[in-house]
C-alpha cells in the first residue's frame, strides 16, 4: 500500500521548468518542480539538484499519509528554495517580515533572556537573515546549501528541510481538525510535566517538539544529549519518548530514511571533539 501511495505522489512529480502562468509566480521566480500537487519555487540562482532534492523529499514525508497533501494543496501550500547567497527577506513573500517582539512565544528561553543583545539591537532584515535558512507553514522556504548537505550551510550536520516541512504537515493536520494534532499537544505537555527534553529546542513549542521529533524519526538530526542520553536514531527517540514516537509513526509509517537526505545516519551529526554532556541552550 505505501509503495503505490508514493508511486502516486511521484507521479505528480515535474521536471525543472520555469514557473506555469497558473501559479502567477512572482518575476523573482525563475524555476519550478511540483510534487504531490505542490509547487516548489526558485530564482534561476538555485541548482537544479535542490530543487529535485526537495521534491523527493516532501513526497516521501507524505508517501503514508496522502490525504496531508490533499489538505496542503487545498491550503494553497507552496515551497520556494533561497540560493546560498540569497536571504530570507529576499523571498518575496517574506520582504516584509518584521522581527518577533519580546513576548514572542516562539522565542526560546535564552532568545528571551537576551533580547536586546540578540533580537533588539538588529534591523529586521538583519534578524531574519541571521535566524533563518528556512521557514515552515503555507509558504515553506528552504535553502539549496542545506538541501545539498554543503559544508557552507550554517546547520551543516542536519537537515533542517526535514524541520521546516515537519512544521507544515503540524500546520495541516491543525487545518483539517485532525485528531492527531491534539495528540501531539498531549505528548508535548506530558514530556514538559515529566522533564523530558529539558533546555532542549524541542521544548519550546509544540511545533518545535514535532519538528525535532521528525529530524530524529528520519534519523537526520545533529546529536541530542539530555537526561545522560545520547539521542541520535530513530530508536534513540522510542525508548527516551514513546509518546511522541507514537504520534510521528501515525504521519511518517515505517519510513525511517529520506532518500535525498544528505545526513541520514551521516557521522557529520556529530560534534567534533570530546562527546558533549548536554546539549541544551546554555545562557
């Protein structure tokens, strides 16, 4: 069954070509592939390859669950690429996007702590540009040096793709009233009562706690160290949180490896030097 799903999604998929007039892509906008009924967007700076590489990889993220893609499209989700020497701000869709303020719940414990230092003293290009080399939600961007796993990315060891479109599915799952979305709060709250993840990203928001919860079921996430455990595979997750292991399997089946993925099972995911203790957000 899931391998006739994922024939079906990839069979949406297109070649590279320039955006179709349907979509009414901004001039910024010089290329396109679809997958799944979504349009993945770039300037003419991105390489093919980053493009493709983000097409297999949403098909494989909704091979089990089709209908999380019938909710996307219906959502009008898209997907755009930033060439490494493009930024956030640059995307169209994002040029008037202004820094969080200080009671941003997305912000992180540390993020708030040092506002002024980190977020207040910086214009909001400049925070953006600095914070992010993707974004998830309707409008899902990506960077082409993260995609291809280049030693240049700012979060070499990991792909954070992974991160952002886990963000979108949460998104569409929230859309359509699904019941998962509910239980993915409950095992966030239980993990935040029991001390789970403690000083970690993932305990920012539930959204977080997903979105590093996928990058650690697709075994592409830079090593976790918390509660004296190293955290850095598929299993690692079961045995230290099987509440959220449960809820990701009911999106993802049994699918553990994205096939574009440059980090699966990579020994890049690990720090050099001497094993970290922690690796919580020190402030």
């Amino acid at each position: 069954m899931l391998l006739l799903a994922l024939a079906a999604l990839t069979a949406q998929a297109s070649p590279v070509t320039a955006p179709p007039p349907t979509l009414r892509a901004d001039p910024f906008y010089a290329k396109h592939v679809a997958v799944a009924g979504l349009p993945i967007l770039s300037s003419a700076k991105v390489p093919d390859t980053a493009l493709i590489a983000a097409q297999s990889i949403v098909a494989e993220m909704l091979e089990h669950r089709p209908d999380i893609a019938r909710t996307m499209q219906a959502m009008g989700v898209r997907v755009a690429v930033m060439a490494q020497d493009e930024s956030t701000t640059d995307l169209p869709e994002q040029r008037g996007w202004t820094r969080p303020a200080r009671d941003d719940p997305r912000l992180t414990r540390c993020e708030r702590k040092h506002y002024d230092a980190r977020i207040g003293r910086l214009t909001d290009r400049q925070y953006w540009n600095w914070r992010a080399r993707g974004m998830g939600g309707v409008f899902t961007s990506a960077a082409a040096e993260d995609l291809l796993g280049q030693r240049t990315s700012r979060y070499y060891g990991e792909t954070t793709f992974v991160h952002e479109f886990a963000h979108t599915i949460h998104h569409a799952l929230r859309h359509a009233g699904d019941p998962l979305a509910g239980r993915i709060e409950q095992a966030y709250r239980a993990a935040l009562a029991a001390g789970r993840w403690r000083g970690e990203y993932a305990m920012t928001t539930a959204d977080e706690y997903w979105a590093v919860g996928t990058q650690l079921w697709f075994n592409s996430k830079r090593l976790v160290v918390v509660d004296g455990r190293r955290i850095l595979s598929h299993q690692g997750l079961a045995a230290y949180d099987p509440a959220l292991y449960a809820v990701l399997g009911t999106v993802y089946g049994d699918r553990h490896r994205l096939s574009a993925d440059p980090f699966y099972l990579s020994p890049a995911r690990i720090p050099a030097g001497p094993p970290p203790v922690s690796t919580a957000e020190v402030c």
